[in-house]
C-alpha cells in the first residue's frame, strides 16, 4: 500500500504540474487553432512518455527495495534456523491458526526420540513421551494456554527404551502483526544431567548431616562418660577437691550442651542464642539447687556458630557458678541474677551479667585476682574478639558485668525476646 501510495502521489503531481503548465505555454505561443491541435497532441504523446518513464523509474525502485527487505527477511530467517538447530536446547515453533508446526529443531527428535517427520505430521506424539505423572499438567498447558507466556515448567520424558529424561520449557506466545499467524514458540532444555548430579549432590549432603550429627551425638554421650566418672571421684574426694571436680564438671556440661543442641537441631552449623542459653542457665540452676535465687532472662536471638558458642557459654558458666557459690547466702531474701545478651548490628553483640549479691571484697583487684573463675571468664572474652566494657562491683549491692563482641562469624536472625523469671 505505502509504495502504491507513492507511485500514485508522485503521477498525480507530475500530471497536474504537466497539464498546466503545458495548456499556459501553447496559448502564449500559438494563435491559431490548428496549431495548438497540432501540439495539444504532441503534448499528450509527451505526457505519456515521460509519465511512462517516470512510473518505471519509480516501480524499478520499489521493486528493489522490496528485493531488499526480502532478502534481508529470507537472511534472518535462515539465521534463525540455524541458530535454532545448532544451539544444545530443543525449538518448536507452533502455528496457532493452522494447528501445524511451522519449525521444529534436530534436538527435539532426539530428547523425545521420536523422527522429525512424524512429529511434523502428528504432534500429539510429543504428548505420549510425557511422563504419566506430568502428562495431564502439560497437555492443559499445551492444549489450553497456548496463547500464555509459561516459564520454568519442568516435567519428565519417558523414551521408547525407558529411560527418564528431564525436560525445562519456556514458551512464549507471539500474537499475529500485519496479518501474521499467531505462533507459540517453545524453547526446551534437557535437564537431565542437572537433576541427576542434584540429586547426587542432596544424598551427599543428607549422608555428611547424618554423619556430622552422629559426630555431635557420640563427642556429648562421651563427655557423659567423663562428667560421670567426675562425679563418681566426687563422692569419694575430700570436700576441697570435690568442689574443683564439681566446677568442671560444669563446664563440661556447657561444652556437651553445644554438642546436643546441635544433633537435636536441624541446622547443623548454627546454634539459637536464646536455646541454648536459656538451657544452659537451667542446667546449672538445677545442678546448683538453688532455687532461692530467682533468674531473669532478656535474650536477642543470633545465630552462634559452634566456635564462638562454647567460649560464650563457657563464660556465663564461670559467671553462674561464682553468683551461686559465693554471692548468695542461704535465704538471702530477693537474690537475683539478671542475664542480658543484646544484637547490636550484624556482626556485633553484647553481654550484660549483673546480681545483687555481696559483690566482690573491698580494695578487691580483680585484675590481679589469682582467681581461676575470674582468668577464665577474661581469656574466654578476648579468645572471640571480645573486650571488657565494664566490671564494677560495691560490697553488698553486687557485680556487674558488660563485654561487647565483634566475632565476624555469627549471622544475625531476627530479634526475639525472652523473659524468664
């Protein structure tokens, strides 16, 4: 239409410009009216030739450039095809107006194992490779939606031989421009060897979990053994040095708790602070028996990693344990210990250990203190980056305890609080 249009346009002005023109000039020249009969046909012979002239020029254009964009369609279309046939992934192109297959790729003879030809002629024997458990999903895709855009469906191929191919189609829908047939185009990648090595790939994984919670079960159920063996020495140990064997039996506990909350969880690489510091302070609450001091308990969750969770509840132990030994006496009316543990941001956190006991002596160095409890509580601090905010204490009203840490090894979750007294 638009070189028609031309063509037109360009006859209908030079006819115009001719006919007047021409008809002015001869009735300045000519009087007679022979005369300009004469060259009124002269003139039309001229119109013809030169309008003659000028709509071959014009058609020899148009036809040329039509041979142009022809030849750049025909191009394109062979570029298409051969990209098609030589990339790894399968290609159908569908005719949605005619029901036929308009292009289909060597690669999908070979995923569904079915000759081209047959394909071309009978489609529906795509659908007969599908796997049983898959075929009703995508025969409504296929049938239904073909006028839908669909990525990511993955379903399996049955072959003729038994085997089980994957396949992962894209398919898009292409709707007709200037009179063009509606098309679905269907891009298939086999996936096989990807679900083969993923599976591989969950049963490794799902063997090494199952092995490092053994690990974890047998290192706590042995160091069950020792604390029993420990408390067996106690019973015939002098009261002196039951009391030492009574602190590691202790901390031993808190470094076997680690290793159970870890087989007992589902992550096997991170430990819940407010799990497993909760159940630490219970542990030793109940092995002290010191139900006349009452625990309170203000924990952000974070995710410890088996490296920094036993230096941290190593610490809290040395912390518990020199409260309920020495801050504390019997009937001590309102004995508390506050525990705080705070997320700062990503990498950082905080410990707040605080009770309302004796405190420590007066002119009391605790830096200099030759105390064990004490040395290991300050080690323990720096062994995970940490450093001491503060550590101040006054006879009667107490100790107070605040560490801030940088580890660079926990993963922060989301906050949760938790009050316990």
């Amino acid at each position: 239409m638009k070189a028609a249009s031309r063509i037109a346009f360009f006859y209908l002005l030079f006819g115009y410009i001719w006919i007047y023109f021409s008809d002015y000039t001869i009735s300045l020249l000519f009087d007679s009216s022979e005369e300009i009969r004469k060259f009124q046909s002269l003139k039309g012979w001229g119109f013809v030739t030169i309008s003659a002239l000028i709509i071959f020029v014009l058609l020899v254009r148009e036809l040329q450039r039509q041979r142009r964009v022809l030849f750049e369609k025909v191009e394109s279309d062979q570029l298409f095809k051969v990209i098609l046939e030589r990339i790894e992934d399968a290609a159908i192109v569908f005719n949605l107006d005619t029901w036929k297959i308009d292009f289909l790729s060597e690669q999908v003879s070979r995923l569904f194992d079915i000759p081209t030809k047959e394909i071309i002629s009978h489609p529906e024997l795509l659908m007969e490779r599908v796997h049983e458990s898959d075929r009703d999903r995508m025969t409504n895709i296929w049938m239904n939606q073909l006028r839908e855009n669909h990525t990511g469906l993955l379903y399996r191929i049955r072959r003729l031989d038994g085997q089980i191919k994957w396949a992962l189609e894209h398919r898009l829908f292409i709707p007709s421009r200037d009179g063009s047939a509606n098309k679905a185009v269907a891009i298939i990648t086999d996936m096989t060897s990807y679900m083969e090595n993923q599976s591989k790939l969950e049963r490794s994984l799902k063997e090494n979990e199952t092995l490092l919670t053994e690990v974890h079960h047998r290192v706590k159920n042995n160091l069950a053994v020792v604390i029993s063996f420990l408390q067996l020495q106690v019973y015939s140990s002098p009261r002196e040095t039951a009391d030492i064997l009574e602190q590691s039996i202790v901390r031993i506990k808190a470094i076997a708790l680690v290793h159970e909350k870890l087989y007992s969880s589902k992550n096997l690489s991170g430990l819940s602070s407010v799990d497993y510091i909760t159940s630490l302070v219970e542990n030793i609450k109940l092995m002290y028996m010191r139900t006349d001091i009452s625990i309170e308990l203000d924990i952000q969750k974070l995710e410890f990693n088996i490296v920094d969770a036993i230096p941290m509840g190593l610490m809290i132990t040395e912390m518990l344990t020199n409260s309920f030994r020495h801050a504390f006496s019997k009937g001590k009316p309102d004995a508390l210990i506050k525990i705080d543990f705070i997320v700062t941001d990503q990498f950082n956190y905080e410990l707040k250990y605080r009770d309302n006991g004796i405190g420590f002596p007066p002119d009391f160095n605790y830096r200099k203190a030759e105390s064990i409890g004490l040395s290991v509580i300050f080690s323990l601090c720096s062994q995970m980056n940490g450093r001491e905010v503060e550590c101040s204490s006054k006879p009667g009203e107490g100790i107070f305890y605040h560490f801030a840490f940088s580890p660079k090894k926990v993963i922060p979750k989301e906050n949760s609080n938790v009050s316990k007294g």
